[in-house]
C-alpha cells in the first residue's frame, strides 16, 4: 500500500493596503504565525 500525500500551502504572499491591519487580522484573527515584516523603504513592508 502507497501513502496518501496531503497536499499543503507552503508559502503566500498578498498585497494589501494596510499593513498593520492586515497583520493584526491574519495573527489574531486567523492564528497565522508572522515570520517576517522587513521594513524596504518607501512605505514598503
């Protein structure tokens, strides 16, 4: 018998207006882990 593989999301990016909020909701609202916000200059995260 073979295994099943399960099929997974590994890496996402969005693009969103807010930062901060969008941080806010992922984390507390969805319980993502936030890995990394690298401040690129010119309001960039």
């Amino acid at each position: 018998m073979s295994k099943s593989v399960q099929p997974h999301i590994k890496n996402v990016a969005l693009i969103v207006k807010n930062y901060d909020g969008a941080i806010a909701f992922y984390t507390k609202k969805l319980q993502f882990t936030l890995l990394e916000d690298t401040d690129l200059g010119g309001g960039k995260r």
